[in-house]
C-alpha cells in the first residue's frame, strides 16, 4: 500500500480521498498505485517513490533513472542468505533485456518478441500474458535481436512497443488492448517507410506515452513520439537529424531543424537516401526538476561518414542529447557528445539526473556515459557542458576540450576520410551498451557496466552501395569480421574484457572496478542494502558490496543475463528479481568470439530471489547446438563469394563466419545445408518465416543463395573436428583462441 507522500501535498491526499470509494468498489487499497493511477497520478507516485519504496513504477524506478532502492532488508550483512524464490519460465530462448516494473504486488514484464506478461510478484504465478503477434519476418529488420526493454505503468493501464512499430496499451488488471498505434510515420521526404523497429522501454510523463524506435543500420530516419496516454492520439513528434529537403514536417523538430540542424549535413551525401539516422533506441528520460524530457540520440545512416555527409558538417543532432518540453515537443537545448561520429558511437546509453556538490554549490546534472568512452556532466537546465573524462581505455581522441566537451580526435582514428583501416577501441559496441548503470546516494557512486569489444573499420569499396534486407553501413562487412589469423585472433581475444567500475562522477575517476572474465554483461541495480547485483554473460548472479566491490554473493542461473535487476517488497518481505537470457548483437553476430568471452547456453526465464527462497531451478539443457558430420564435398570456386554474401546477409544473426554464439541456430549443423532445393526453400523462399528467418529471393539470386551454402559447408568442415574435441572435454565449451576462418 503507498503512503501518502507528506502532509503538505493536499491536492495528492485529496485526490487519493475522492477515490476511496472506487478503489473499494474495485477491491484495491485506496492509497494504491492503481487507485492513485485511475485518479490520474500516476506521475506522482513516481516523483515521489522513496515514499512507497516496495514499487517499481517505471523504467528507472524514478525519472532520475538513477536505479537505485532505498530497501535494505537484504543488506551487506545478510545477502550470502539468499536463496532462490521463484522463477517464471519464457517461451523465447533469446536475449531478455526488459526491466519489470512491480505495482502493488504484480509484476509486468516484456519479454523478446515484445510479449508482456503480469505476475504475482511473491510467488511468480502468472496472471496474465499478451502477446502482441509480431511477424516472424521482422526479425531481420532490426539489428540486436528481437529483445524488448521494457513496459510503462500509467493511470492502471500497461504500455509496450512492439518490434514491428506498434505502440499498444493493455489494461493493467486483465491484459487486454485497450488501444493499438502505428508509431512510425509515412516519410514523404523520403517516398517510402523506413525499416523502423522498437525496443525501447515507453516512458510515461504529463499523461504523454513517449517512445522511440531503431533501425539506423538499415535506413531510418530518428523521431520520438508523443502519445495521449488515455487515447493513443499521437500529440507531437520531434524528429532527431532533418529531412533531405529542409522542408517542414509539420512536427515540433521543424524550426530547429530547418533553421540550423540542416546546415551541418551535406546536401549531396548518402544520408538523403538513408534518412541520416540518429534514432531513439534506449534512453529518453523526464526531468520533473527542470520539466525537460532529454532525448538520447544515436548513429548515422550510414555510418561512414564520407558516404553518408561527404565528410562535412557535425551532422546534427546524431550522438547528441536533445532536450525538449514535455508538452509541445519544442527544442530547448542540445549537447553532442560525438560530432562527425563514424564509429557508431550513439548517445543513447542511459541518461540520469543527479544533485552533485560542484565547486561549493549543489548543482542538478545530467550525467551521461555514452558509447565513446567518455563520462559526461551537463547542467540539467541549460545543457553546459560541466566536465567530463574517459571512464576506459580509448583510441579514438585524445580527450576532451574542457570548455565545450567536444573531443580532441586522434587523426588516425578518422577513418573514413583518411581511407586507412582502423582497429578502434571501443568499437562500434561502444564501452558501455543498453546495460544499465546505477547510482548509489550512499556512496555517491556511479556503477557502470564497462566493456572492451575491439572493432575493425575500413571503407566499402567503390563508394557506397545500399544492399535490400541488409546492413547499410558503408563499411567493408568482411573486415569488420574477425580477425582472420590465428595471430590476430590471439590479440583481439586479449583485448575483449568486461568489468564493472565504481565511478566519483564529482572528480571523474574510477575508485575501483571488479573484473569479469568478458565483456556484454548485465545492468547494475544499487540498493540502500550497500549492494550491487549484476548478471554476466557466464550465467553467474552477484551481489556486490557498493562500498569496495566485494563479491558477497554468487547463484548460476544456468544462461547469461544481459537485463538489469530491480527489488521490491511484498507484504513487507523483500526480493530481488532479474530477467535472464543472453542475446543482443555480440552474442549473435560475434559468433564463436562471444563464446570465447563467457558463454552457456541460452535458456530464458524470470527469477526472484528472498531470503527464505525455497525453489530451485529445473533441470537445463548445457549442451547448446551439437555438431553433425557435414557433407565431404563443396565448390571451392564459389566458396569466397559465398563468404561475401555470408557477411553480407547472414553474419548479423548467425555469427561471423558461421559460427553461432549460442543464441540462433547454428548453420554449420543445419540439415538444411545438405540439399540444395531445402537450402534455397528457407533463405529464398522463407520456409522458416514464422520463426524469425526471412525470406532473400528478392535481395539474392539463386546462384548467391547457393556460394552461402558452400561457404557454410566449407566452415562446417574446418570447424568440425574442434567442436567435437572440445564437446568431449566439457560439455559446456568456451571456444579456444584458435577458432575464426580459415584462409
């Protein structure tokens, strides 16, 4: 039950009175979310969230997305105690990215394939589930997997985004759709829809349903929208990056667009076919503070920004944080973190309001750890740029100019306009991801998930080229492979780390950091316990103590957690819960490297875990995809076309070189490999298109269909005997730093 928040808010008390009796009409407590949600304020319960710290009502648990619980009934003294409660198993075996949100003792959560599902948040019985029926053939129109971050609460009603670009609303105590919305507009700049797809979590402000979308690397054009949260009426929209003819859209973004976003584009570049990118995937957040909504922008399309801009102008407002006003969407102010970005470095990692003491003066900040590095401080109101330094090893820039923020470039790293291949750190996977990081009041640290993912960039040759139902990013796609000698693969496997840092964002240091044994692990959640949890790729759940680090706690879940923790109270009993299941473009396009970092197999599911937790996990599958003699023979005069095509086409979902990272089927042990006509059937005609395989005929011919089969034969039979080898050893194989192609 929420308590009201404090004697002088008379307005909320009276609210919550005049509800009573609805409330009671529905069997709710008066002072519940619900009951407070049906009278419209829902906003205030999250403003005021430490006052009823057993919920979890949005994204970040506050709009300060600060992921940090005031609960400290598990604590430093008696975390080793925790056991298992429940868990809720998924009907999805890929990446679960979602942040559940607990209201008054039920659990929403989004799931892959943008399913929601509500749960008794004591025992994980399941109440309801919805499952918004996204077309198998959307998988490959997104680049990261079919993950979903998570679900709004508002005024009893859930909220989701869909991979196909839905925006739908569910009554909260049934499940079912209230209204359904089509979030992504008809370009007329453009002629035609882009290959837009939603992942990010809605947020909720002013009774306005705020949501993004992806899709850079195929061609898009970056927007938020704003929705009536009661209706679904679409009431503004902001476009990131302008249109490719300086025309009004008729949107809020039009004057600061037209009138100076323009001007840093080239009028001639690949952008006006692509549509510049700069989408909205992750994080957008509501300052109640300042009542500024701050977009996170990202990459370009394409990411070369010679092809893209002809290697002129910033390109506004990509890698930037854009601020505007909840009500009409206008542009207040903007910060780019990453100005002429050719590394896809997006600024759309989480963004997070904090009260810091800055030279003698408590100052409202946002503070920012985008891709590129750097940790960030802004002024929350004006968007000053404040301080910043790099939080990892970098390669890129030599720092920061610490009057404007804008980065100080290594020529080297210039790529694109140099024409030189470059190996830069961070790569396009940025230092820090979708993983969420957290802050912790008490120790006024900021917990950051780090990563180290080395990345090979070099120019598409011949200019750039848009390839159908494919990655447009203006690179060479085989080198941006792995490393293609036993010797470089040596070297990039000792540069692929993880680690989580405890950061001073006052002083702009790292005070100490826990190494993990790779990189693409879970985000963080901080609690007044002085705990740290976090989930890794090695399928091991940790609590941390926040002030040195300590591992106080260690459960395997059996399969790797890439989603954040968040904890609750249920009848005063205190849990913590994760979503689990590994997934996201590193597991999935990283191949045989990912699971040389740390790897199990894929299993997917909700966990809680209490003090006197009494269950246990079910018996799991540790052996993963099994390797299958494959046939003897293939034509070694298509087999390096096919490994083109291979990269071109299949590499992003199925692992470069053929080589799964554990999450979707690995070719090399199709039985579809061993017959032309049933190789064709499902790449060319889409046998599996329900399941997530697209259909190719009209990107491919048949003849480039069948160079793929060869080539996968042909890696089949390299990589077989290895497989087989390290299967016998241990059932559950890390991949030695001799795996990748073969020459």
């Amino acid at each position: 039950m929420i308590r009201p928040a404090s004697a002088k808010r008379t307005s909320l008390l009276g609210i919550l009175a005049a509800g009573t009796f609805l409330a009671a009409a529905l069997g709710q407590p008066a002072g519940s979310a619900r009951a407070a949600g049906a009278s419209g304020d829902t906003g205030e319960q999250i403003i005021h969230a430490d006052d009823h710290p057993e919920n979890w009502l949005t994204y970040g648990r506050t709009y300060s997305e600060q992921r940090y619980s005031p609960l400290d009934k598990i604590n430093r003294e008696n975390v080793g105690q925790l056991k298992l409660a429940w868990i809720n198993e998924l009907d999805t075996n890929r990446g679960q990215e979602g942040t559940p949100l607990i209201v008054d003792g039920v659990m929403y959560a989004s799931t892959n394939w943008s399913k929601v599902r509500a749960l008794k948040a004591d025992t994980g019985a399941l109440l309801w589930a919805f499952d918004p029926k996204v077309p198998g053939n959307i998988a490959d129109k997104g680049c990261c997997d079919t993950a979903n971050r998570g679900v709004a609460y508002w005024n009893g009603k859930v909220y989701v985004g869909t991979f196909d670009g839905r925006l739908i609303a569910l009554d909260a105590k049934t499940g079912k759709q209230i209204w359904s919305v089509n979030t992504i507009p008809q370009e007329a700049a453009l002629g035609k829809q882009r290959s837009y797809t939603i992942d990010i979590a809605p947020r909720v402000a002013k009774g306005r349903v705020i949501i993004g979308n992806g899709g850079s690397e195929f061609g898009a054009r970056g927007f938020i929208s704003a929705f009536d949260a009661e209706t679904g009426k679409l009431d503004w929209r902001f476009f990131t990056v302008p249109n490719n003819k300086n025309e009004p859209d008729h949107a809020a973004s039009d004057s600061i667009l037209m009138n100076k976003a323009y001007k840093t584009w080239s009028p001639t570049g690949a952008w006006t076919q692509q549509g510049g990118g700069g989408t909205v995937w992750d994080s957008l957040i509501y300052d109640p503070v300042t009542d500024l909504i701050y977009i996170g922008v990202g990459n370009g399309s394409p990411w070369n920004y010679k092809y893209r801009s002809d290697g002129k102008g910033n390109n506004l407002f990509l890698g930037s944080i854009v601020a505007v006003k909840p009500e009409t969407g206008e542009y207040v102010w903007h910060f780019q973190a990453t100005s002429m970005d050719q590394w896809d470095y997006t600024s759309v990692q989480q963004i997070m309001t904090l009260d810091l003491p800055i030279n003698g003066e408590t100052r409202h900040v946002v503070v920012h750890a985008p891709k590129n590095g750097f940790f960030y401080m802004l002024d929350a109101k004006t968007g000053q740029f404040i301080k910043g330094n790099n939080y990892t090893y970098e390669n890129w820039a030599y720092g920061l100019d610490p009057k404007t923020g804008r980065p100080i470039y290594n020529p080297e790293a210039l790529w694109t306009l140099n024409g030189k291949e470059w190996y830069g750190i961070p790569g396009a996977l940025g230092a820090h991801n979708f993983m969420s990081m957290a802050y912790s009041p008490k120790t006024g640290l900021v917990y950051l998930p780090v990563h180290q993912i080395p990345f090979v960039y070099k120019n598409q040759a011949g200019g750039f080229k848009a390839h159908p139902d494919s990655w447009n990013l203006g690179l060479d796609m085989v080198k941006v492979g792995l490393p293609d000698t036993p010797e470089a693969r040596t070297a990039y496997l000792k540069d692929l780390k993880g680690w989580l840092v405890a950061w001073d964002p006052v002083n702009m240091k790292a005070v100490w950091k826990v190494d993990h044994k790779g990189p693409w692990n879970g985000g963080i959640l901080a609690t007044g316990g002085d705990l740290l949890f976090q989930g890794l790729a090695t399928g091991e759940f940790h609590a941390y103590d926040a002030t040195n680090g300590n591992d106080l706690f260690n459960f395997n879940m059996k399969s790797g957690v890439i989603a954040p923790p968040v904890t609750y109270t249920v009848n005063g009993k205190q849990f913590v819960a994760v979503e689990v299941g590994w997934g996201g473009i590193f597991p999935i396009s990283a191949g045989g490297m990912s699971r040389a970092s740390g790897w199990t197999v894929n299993h997917s599911y909700i966990a809680a875990f209490s003090l006197d937790g009494k269950a246990s996990l079910p018996p799991m599958n540790e052996i993963g995809f099994l390797p299958v003699k494959p046939p003897a023979q293939y034509d070694t005069k298509v087999v390096d076309k096919g490994y083109f095509e291979y990269e071109t086409y299949c590499q992003t979902c199925h692992g470069d070189g053929a080589e799964s990272g554990g999450v979707l089927p690995d070719l090399r042990w199709s039985g579809a490999i061993r017959h032309q006509d049933a190789f064709y059937n499902v790449v060319g005609r889409g046998a599996l298109t329900a399941y997530g395989m697209d259909r190719f005929d009209t990107s491919m011919k048949p003849d480039e269909i069948e160079s793929i089969r060869q080539f996968i034969i042909k890696r089949a039979n390299e990589t077989y005997q290895r497989e087989v080898d390290a299967r016998r050893n241990d059932k559950n194989v890390p991949d030695s730093p001799t795996l990748g192609i073969t020459q």
